[in-house]
C-alpha cells in the first residue's frame, strides 16, 4: 500500500460512519478461515472487504466495535496460544494489530459477546451487516442469542445504506490501489495473448496467469474466466483445447497490496490474427465500448450509459446484417440482448461486484426496482454516476446457440433479428471488452497501464507466429 497513514484513514472512516448512523453501537464482524474438505484443510484466507474498509487488518477471528463516541473502538482478537506459534509461528500481537486500525483498545476475541449484551443492556441497537458465510450468520446467531434465521432480517439497513454512500466514493489512495492491481493485471493479460496458440489448453493460459500474480504475492480478485466458448457467460472450465480460428475471453484481475481488485476482459484470436469476421464484430464491441466511456459523467444515470451502448451495439449488427430496422426500437423491445444478455457494468473497490453483497442499494437509487426485462435484468448498476466511482465498462457481443434456437422457436423478435443470417456464427463464441474506470468531475478516466485493446494493439502484443 502506498505510504500514507493508513490507521488515521481507518479512524476517520469509522468515525465518519458512527456519525452518519447516529446511535448504538456497530459491530464489523470479520471472516473466518472456511474449511475447504476438513476443519484445517482451508481455503485461502481473504478478510471481509468491509472489515478491511473500517480497520484494514487481513487476520482471521477478529472483530471491531465501534460506540457513539468518536474514536471509541474495541478490537476484538484470538490470545496467542502457545500451539498456533508451534504450527504457525509468532504473528503480530493484538496490541500492534489494533495499532495498524488506529485502535486503542483491545480485548479478547470471548468477551465480545459479554460486550454486545451489555452494550444492548444499556439499551444500545447492535447494528451489523447481513452476513453471507455461514460462519459468519451463526457466529452473529450466538453472539446476539437469537436464532440463526432471525440474523439477516435483523441486520442494519440503516449501516448498509451508509456503508454504501461511503465506500462508492474512492479516495485518490484507493485509486492508486485499483491502478496497482492492473499493472499486475497488465502483465497477466499480455502474458494470455503471448501464450495462446492453437493446439495448447484453456487450463495452460489459466495457470499462467494465475502464476503471475502468485510470483508477485498476489491473489487473483476472481476466479479468472479464459475460454474460446466466451458466449457462456461465466464459464469457469479451463478444458478446451484452443483451436485456429476460434477466439479466446479472458476476464481476469488481480488485488493490491490492499486487497483492491481489478476486472479486465480481452478477447483476441488464437491465431494472432482477427478474421474479417472477428474484426467485424470486435470493432462493433469496442466501438460500444469507447461511446459508453465518452457518456460517463457525473449526474448520468448508468442505466442510460447502459442503453446507449445497447444502441450502438445493434447499430453494429444491423451493419452486418444480423439485426435489422430502427437500432432504438431493437432496443426498447430488448432484442439487442439475444447478443448482450448482461448489463455493462458494476462497481469496482474492494470487492470485484463492489459490495455486491448489500444487494440492489449498490446499483440501483433507493425504491427503484430492477428491469423485469431479459438482459436489462442483469444490470447490476443503473444509478446516477458521482465523482470518485470506480466502475467496470464490459459491453459484449455473443452468439449463443442454444438462445438463438429458443428465441427463433418462439418467434421473438423477428422484426429485428435476421435469423437466418446467423447460422455461420453458430460456432464463432463471444467478444467481451472491458476496462475499470473512474468517474471524474469532467468526465471519466480509464484506469491503468493501457493493455492492449485495438484489434491493431492486440495482434502486435501476440507477436508474429
Ligand atoms: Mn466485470
């Protein structure tokens, strides 16, 4: 992390949100090490990014409590135990740990319940987030006594709510952070084109770039998509062999130092080089893309950013003659999305769908509902854009047999959709492109190093072969 005095940073974030709830006490309930196949055979530890937010320390069992009075915070830690040094070694103890968060006073990880109830004897709420790790939901259930499901109903809107208003705007450090995650990202995105050759496995350009970021002490931020049937769209297989002709998505990030993430999309032909066909449709995908970068400002609604780019999508496709009549009314009646079924972005920060898991109050301004509507449904952010978000722009275009043959059989869309123009393309997979992007005063500004992203600057990077 960038030099800079990261305990004061934690202080005022906390003393900033107890002010904004106004009363009781907050509870930031850190994450616990999740069994992979047995209790010590565990996955790799990752904090709660909200846990992060408020205090910043990567360690398993902790817990902060944060009271009306500024400054007033409790860090909650495991004793050293003489085992866990034997097993482990020495790790810094409670008192430096609560010095990293700017903490000044700490207690044992088994007083917290005896804190919470007295806190709620003193007729203090007990506000805490909704908890998604069953550990985390029964940890909640026991400290709080109350039954297990009784735990998310009873979770702090009120927090939520301003959790999100003060995490969707990144601070100039934050900013550095997501810029260094994609230096990282950078040399794992080259590292795919170079390595992508006919005849080679989705799983080799997979280890690959996971062993960039792990030679760097990085962890991955997601688990990275790298496949040549990029028309499904989360697809986390890594068995295909690549093939000539075929095109390859690879959607993956890295985190900082501070467990910032990035999220990058590229896709680029096995070959090295575009078919007419390919340079077709990449060309649609990045031309949608760079319009939708050229409408970010403060004020736009992303919905409207999202429509747009709808728009020219199927300007795109009509151009190749897949689409057909007026590009606006494929869009209102939503048959652009046979092609760009998903939304085209979301909040980046800690979190690669930035505190996703406070649902829809992320994305969307409070009472507005999301679009019933197939593809507009799976807009994860739609509302006014503010200065200092950080947000992903992914337009995308797919050819996915499987929807093509649905819709045609139900005869959807049939004033827009050439049909029988798409056979060709029944195998030619996905195009996606994405980059992180900050939303400024003026305007908007693309993160990072400048990976390659032209059909021009993408065969350079794969070399001559
Ligand atoms: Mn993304």
């Amino acid at each position: 992390m960038k030099n800079a005095n990261w305990s004061e940073i934690y202080r005022e974030r906390r003393n900033k949100i107890r002010e904004a709830v106004g009363g009781g006490v907050l509870l930031w309930l850190g994450h616990d090490l999740q069994p992979r196949n047995y209790r010590d055979n565990t996955y790799p530890f990752r904090q709660s990014s909200h846990f992060l937010y408020y205090a910043g320390i990567s360690a398993p069992y902790l817990a902060v409590l944060s009271y009306p009075d500024p400054d007033y915070d409790v860090l909650f830690a495991p004793p050293a135990h003489i085992d866990d040094i034997v097993w482990m070694g020495a790790a810094p103890t409670r008192v430096e740990l609560a010095q990293q968060a700017g903490i000044d006073t700490v207690e044992e990880i088994g007083r917290l319940g005896a804190y919470l109830t007295r806190a709620r004897s003193q007729g203090l709420h007990v506000h805490y987030l909704p908890p998604y790790q069953a550990s985390s939901l029964f940890r909640l259930a026991e400290l709080l006594v109350i039954d297990p499901t009784d735990v998310i109903p009873g979770a702090s809107e009120r927090l939520a709510e301003e959790v999100v208003k003060q995490r969707s705007v990144k601070s100039d450090l934050e900013v550095a952070e997501i810029e260094e995650a994609l230096q990282v990202t950078n040399r794992m995105h080259r590292a795919a084109m170079t390595a992508a050759r006919p005849g080679t496995h989705e799983y080799r350009i997979a280890g690959c770039i996971q062993g960039i970021a792990f030679s760097e002490n990085r962890q991955q931020s997601y688990n990275p998509i790298v496949t040549v049937r990029g028309e499904a769209l989360h697809n986390h297989s890594y068995d295909n062999r690549l093939e000539d002709g075929q095109l390859l998505l690879n959607d993956s990030g890295a985190e900082s130092p501070g467990h910032y993430a990035s999220d990058i999309t590229r896709t680029f032909p096995v070959s090295g080089r575009f078919s007419q066909a390919q340079t077709e449709v990449y060309e649609t995908v990045l031309r949608a893309q760079s319009s939708a970068i050229q409408q970010i400002k403060p004020g736009v609604p992303y919905r409207e950013v999202h429509l747009h780019t709808s728009r020219v999508v199927a300007e795109g496709l009509r151009a190749m003659g897949l689409m057909r009549g007026d590009p606006a009314g494929a869009v209102d009646a939503g048959a652009h999305a046979l092609f760009f079924p998903h939304g085209l972005g979301h909040m980046l920060g800690l979190d690669v769908h930035d505190m996703e898991d406070l649902g829809d109050i992320v994305g969307y301004p409070k009472g507005e509902k999301r679009s019933p509507q197939f593809g507009l449904n799976f807009l994860r952010l739609a509302r006014p854009l503010e200065a200092g978000f950080v947000l992903t722009v992914e337009p995308g275009i797919y050819f996915i047999p499987a929807l093509i043959d649905r819709w045609r059989s139900e005869g959807l869309h049939l004033d827009f959709i050439n049909y029988d123009r798409l056979e060709p393309f029944r195998s030619f997979g996905g195009i996606r492109i994405e980059d992180d992007v900050l939303v400024t005063a003026g305007g908007a500004r693309v993160l990072g190093p400048g990976i390659p992203r032209t059909v021009a600057e993408v065969e350079e990077a794969m070399g001559n072969r």
